[in-house]
C-alpha cells in the first residue's frame, strides 16, 4: 500500500504544521495517520500561581516570553525576534483579540485542561491561519471532555497559595448512536506578596463548558472569566514607580469542528471577549495617574481543508472581527474598527518514488479593516519528503509568507503631543516578508528540527524611549531585517526524555529619526538562547523534571545589571504508593536568584518555591 503518515509537531523552526511521507506497502486502500507529540518543555505548570494557557511559555524554545511579576500576571510572548503585537492567540479557527493593545493578547479565561497543548505556527502557516499577528501565532484546539477531575492545594514563599478545583463528565446519549454529551468546569485561584517587594497579586478564574460529539463532529460552547489584580515597580515606565493594574476578562465561544471524506474538515469559531483595565501609574499616590480601559470584541472565523483527491487540496481561512473601546487616555476620535482576513492555500502533492514526495503550497491572503489600506500578501512552500528503510523521516523546505497587520489603539488612537504614553497618528499597516529554509528529522524515539530565516519587517510599530523625553514611551515605525538560526532537538530513553534548543538572532533597524536612545520591544531580544530540559522517572514513586534557559540579551540603554541570564525550573513529584490517584509536587522557579530584567527597565521576577498536593479522579 501507499502509507501517508501526516507528522504534526510543535516545530518552532518549521513553517509547516503537518508534512507528509510515503512509504512503500503492499495494500494500496490503507491510509494511516500518526501524530506525534514532541515537547518543548519537560515542566508544564508554574510555581507561582495556576497554571494558563501561557505557563512555562518562557521556557519554550519557540518564543521568547518577557514577563512582568511573572508569566501568568502579564505575558509579552514573541516570536523570532518580534514584538508581542506580532504575536496571535488562536483558539478553534479564530484568533483572539484585544484592540487597546497586545499586552493583553494573553489575557484567555480558559481552563488548559480543556485546551490541547499550544501549537506555534509561523512562516506560512501564520500567514494562513494568523490573524493581525504578522510573526506568529500560538494555536489551541478544544480537547474532547473525558469523565474526571482533580482538586490541588499549594503553598509557598511570600505568602503564597493556590486553590484549583477541575471536574468533567461525558454521557453517552440514549438512542444516539456514538453521540456523547460533556459538561466541564474547573475555578482556580491564587495570591502572594510576590517575589520581590511591590509585587503581590490576587488571581481567580473560573470556566465552564458543554460539549456535544459526534463520529465526526465535535461542538463546545465556552464560557470564562478571570480577575487578576498584580503590582509591579516599573511596570511600564522607566521612573521608579510602583504601578498596578486590575483586569477583568469575560469570553463566550462556540465552537463546531466537522470532518467529512478524506483529508477533508472544517472548523468554526464565533466569540465575544470583553476585557476592562484598571492602570495606576503609582500605586502610594493613585491619583498621580490612572487610566480605566473597556474593549469589546466580536468575531466570526472559519477554516478548513478540502481534498480533492491524494494529489490535491485546498486550505482556507477567514475572519471578521469587530471591536470597540472606551477608554479615559484615548482621544475618542479612534475607538472602534472592523477586520477582514481571508487566506486561500491549494496544495500539490506529486510521488517521485516508494518513498519520496513533494508538497506544493502556493496561495495568498487579503486583509483589509474599514479604516485602513487593505493588503494582499504572496504565500507558498515546498516540501521535500522522505521515508527511509529504517523508519527515519525526513523533510527539506523552502518557504516564503508575507502578512500585515495593523498597529493598536493605544500605539494609534491616544495623545500624539504628551501623556507617559505618547502615540503616532501617522502610523501606517505593517508588513512583514519572511523567507526560510528548514529541515527536520524524525525517527522512533527522536526529533531534530533546524532552520535558517531572513525577514524583513516594514513600519514596524514599536515602543521607544528618548532620554530628554518626559514621556515613558512613545510609538515609532520602524524598518528591521532579522535573520535567525534555530535548531531544537528531543531525545528518548527508557526512564528519561532531553529537550535542547539554540537560537541565533541578528537584527538591522531603521528607525528615520535621531532621537531614540532605547528599544523597550522590537530591540529586547537575545543574540544567542540555549534552552536544556529533561524528565526522568526512576520509579513509580519519583519523578523529576527540569527546565534551564540560558540567554546573551542584546546590549539596551535602559537595562540595569547584565545582558546574560540563567534560568531554572526544577519539579519533584512523589506519588505515594499508599493513597491512590494522589501526589505530591515540590516545585522551585528562578532557582539561581537570577535577576535579570526581561523587558529593560523593569525588575526581573525573585524566587518561588512551592509544595502543592493534587488529588485526582
């Protein structure tokens, strides 16, 4: 037979999300799909609060996650060397949004266990799916409910502790055949003093959802909301402060996914978020400067995969979204917008031999908002498989993507004369080229995944600081070319598993003007990141996980302390052998002390230690 086995990996370095190999059989009516699950961290949950779709980001090679307080308080999560504007969060087929700015990107009420483990996508595969989030995009799908849960208790060092409560049950409904109905719920909430002084927070969530499957279909319906009140001293602003923000975040989703023939599935998505920000600029003298922000979006996504036969296919994607704002700092002349994005991908596939092929992507994408230009943007790749006669698989592309996106309220829509954050009505959609090269190799108990890109970034809009300015930051276009090496490799053995990344980064900026002393954003990036992680579990009593980072940050004016840093997540969890379905974790973060600030200008976050019993059913 011809034997297609579809390779998903959460390959940072590769622009496509599923490749394809043939492999000489006998039987040529047998199609087998393997999806294969590689890791890129060995933890999966924080030490200092519950954990969220963004925990352990930082220690992911295919981002660079610049916190302030910690990961789960407030996220810049970028992307080879973008900003975190460049930076979607895509749940089902639509990409969440918030229009004030990207620090909130992140901000998703959702429980992850009700979500499958975060997918980064770039290169083309961003292009087709992304949307106003030029670099890349970190994907989720909806997990199908299974009957169970787990109640879990921690505590810690500065005053920390954790409660988080998960339970689901899926039914099978009577006189339907193959058709199960689920509700699931999980409420999380957590508190310290931090781990540096003016640092404490207080965080709840709580999410629910039903869920309705089929033999072919899955349907949820979603909802969540989350309050988070986190300090921090120089949380946006250079001038030795102690800010503070208050957010509340509500999300409604439903979401349908069907698959049909071969090959063949589409996905839609319909959500409204909204989300309310509560900014104080010192938090001994509130009313120095405060800001309340309240945005609103609705948005309606679909995508999906139409295969005509084994040699071609059809991938497409569309999105409306639909915002509003009101906020005390904007100007009210830019306060609400409307977005369209519409991606169409056919694809080629020709057999050279028993065991090569080659896939062909070539399509565009056409954005466009009702107050901005429109843009139509080339994508395409090819691929190069192979299946070796041990079993080893291998897969050489070439890919170019071009995508747009345009610049946030607060960037666009504030005061453009003063105000700590000054902005540039003259702003314009920004594009980004990105060309690539890349390899991966897959064999039974091993990946390695490598590429070389060069990307061009044009009207990047980016937040600077002048020295003579009184303003903390004010938004500025900027032309960059960054060229990047990756490689990220994973390793098996009998009791344990290795996780090794570097990152090689390089960048030329153009910003017009003179009087820019600083880059809070599109310039914190490092020249070299080496990320090491393992998982060994010697008995059924003890397992140990640990995940390392260490970074060569490139030089910034406003930096305090070094341009290099070591980071280390460490985790024990005993499972006694006495009490069923029960265990124990102790847990350590930033073991070493490290105090180096991952957005220049502001503390890095202290030490946590954290022991944390979880029970489960």
């Amino acid at each position: 037979m011809i034997r297609t086995v579809h390779l998903t990996l959460p390959a940072l370095l590769c622009s496509i999300s599923t490749l394809s190999f043939a492999a000489d059989e006998t039987d040529t009516k047998s199609i087998e799909k393997i999806t294969i699950e590689a890791s890129p961290t060995a933890n999966k949950e924080p030490v200092g609060t519950f954990d969220s779709p963004v925990s352990n980001l930082e220690y992911d090679p295919r981002v660079d996650l610049q916190s302030r307080n910690m990961a789960e308080a407030q996220a810049d999560v970028t992307i080879r060397g973008g900003i975190f504007e460049n930076t979607g969060f895509r749940v089902g087929s639509a990409t969440l949004f918030d229009p004030q700015s990207g620090h909130y990107f992140a901000e998703i009420p959702i429980a992850p266990q009700m979500l499958t483990s975060p997918k980064v996508i770039t290169g083309v595969d961003n292009a087709l799916y992304g949307v106003n989030s030029s670099v890349g995009t970190v994907s989720f799908g909806w997990k199908p409910i299974n009957t169970g849960g787990s109640v879990s208790l921690g505590a810690g060092n500065n005053d920390f502790n954790r409660q988080s409560l998960h339970g689901a049950v899926s039914l099978p409904l009577e006189g339907v055949n193959e058709w199960r109905v689920g509700v699931e719920g999980e409420f999380s909430h957590s508190q310290s003093d931090g781990s540096i002084d003016n640092g404490d927070h207080d965080f709840s969530r709580a999410s629910t959802r039903v869920q309705l499957t089929g033999p072919q279909s899955q349907t949820d319906l979603f909802f969540g909301y989350q309050e988070k009140f986190f300090g921090w001293p120089n949380m946006y602003t250079p001038f030795n402060v102690n800010e503070t923000e208050d957010l509340e975040t509500r999300l409604v989703m439903l979401n349908h996914k069907q698959e049909y023939a071969a090959d063949s599935e589409f996905e839609i998505s319909a959500y409204y978020r909204k989300h309310n920000d509560h900014y104080v600029f010192s938090r001994e003298n509130p009313s120095m400067f405060e800001a309340f922000h309240e945005s609103e979006v609705k948005s309606l996504a679909l995508s999906g995969r139409h295969a005509r036969n084994d040699s071609f296919a059809l991938n497409y994607s569309a999105q409306y979204i639909e915002d509003s704002i009101e906020s005390t700092t904007l100007e009210n002349n830019f306060t609400s917008r409307s977005y369209y994005k519409v991606s169409i991908l056919p694809e080629y596939k020709v057999t050279l031999e028993t065991n090569q092929s080659i896939t062909m992507r070539l399509g565009a994408t056409f954005d466009d908002t009702n107050r901005d230009d429109s843009d139509i943007s080339l994508i395409g790749d090819v691929t190069w498989n192979t299946v070796t006669q041990d079993g080893t698989k291998r897969a050489l592309y070439l890919s170019y993507a071009q995508a747009s996106q345009v610049a946030g309220y607060t960037a666009i829509g504030g005061s453009d004369s003063g105000g700590l954050f000054r902005s540039n009505y003259s702003l314009e959609r920004e594009v980004t080229k990105n060309l690539e090269l890349g390899l991966l190799f897959e064999q039974q108990n091993w990946v390695f995944n490598s590429a070389l890109f060069y990307r061009q970034d044009e009207n990047l809009t980016d937040w600077t600081y002048s020295l003579n300015s009184t303003s903390a930051r004010f938004a500025n276009p900027v032309d960059i070319d960054t060229s990047g090496v990756e490689f990220f490799a994973t390793k098996h053995f009998d009791t344990a598993e290795v996780i090794a990344s570097y990152t090689f980064l390089n960048k030329s900026e153009d910003y017009g003007v003179a009087d820019i002393d600083a880059s809070f954003y599109a310039l914190n990036y490092p020249d070299h990141r080496l990320t090491l992680g393992a998982i060994w579990t010697p008995s059924d009593l003890l397992e140990f996980r640990i995940d390392n980072e260490w970074r060569k940050q490139h030089e910034n004016t406003l930096r305090n302390g070094d341009d290099d840093a070591l980071f280390t997540h460490l985790t024990l969890k005993i499972t006694p052998h006495q009490f069923e379905n029960f265990f124990i974790t102790l847990a350590a973060d930033n073991v070493w002390g490290e105090s180096f600030e991952e957005i220049p200008g502001t503390p890095g976050r202290g030490e946590q230690y954290t022991l944390s019993a979880t029970y489960s059913w």
